[in-house]
C-alpha cells in the first residue's frame, strides 16, 4: 500500500494533472476557432472539461456579457490549489501508511 501511495505521489497523479491541464488549455483555446468544438474531438474534450468548468461559470459571470474568464480562473486553480493540495493529501496518507 506504501509503495502505490508513493508511486501515485510521484508518477501518476502530476501526470494525470498535467494531461488534464493541457484538456483544458487545447478546450479553451478551440473555443477561437469556429466549428471546431463541434467536431468530434471538441465533442470529447468538452465532455472532460466542461463539468470542471461549469462549477466556475455559475460562480464568474463574463465581463461585458462577452468575455468568459471562468475558464482561465479555472486553469489557475487546478494548478495552484488542486495538484498541491492533492500532492499534499498523498503525502499525509503515505506518512499515516508508513
């Protein structure tokens, strides 16, 4: 049990947070192209980014009814609140653990 919570400290869940980080810069920078987010690979990306998004959204409204910073504050959140409050969460189970 050690041993996964270390391997998960110290492969799996960076990994795993990076990917998704890039799922959602590739989401929020196709939403400047028009149509792609309707192509089957916009389908899918917002299939795995849209619920994490739409927490921020019903919280920011856009600025001038246009411009949507939910997304960016998002982003930001994941990788400065989340991925090292959840390298921290691993570290305490690895410490109960061992």
């Amino acid at each position: 049990m050690a041993e996964f919570l270390l391997q998960l400290h110290n492969v799996y869940l960076p990994w795993l947070l990076q990917i998704y980080s890039w799922i959602l810069i590739i989401y929020i920078l196709m939403s400047w192209v028009p149509n792609v987010r309707e192509s089957q690979i916009g389908i899918i990306l917002g299939k795995i980014a849209e619920p994490y998004l739409s927490v921020f959204r019903r919280f920011i409204p856009p600025i001038g009814g246009m411009l949507d910073i939910s997304p960016i504050v998002a982003f930001f959140v994941l990788n400065y609140l989340v991925a090292p409050g959840a390298l921290y969460l691993v570290e305490l189970l690895y410490g109960l653990v061992v």
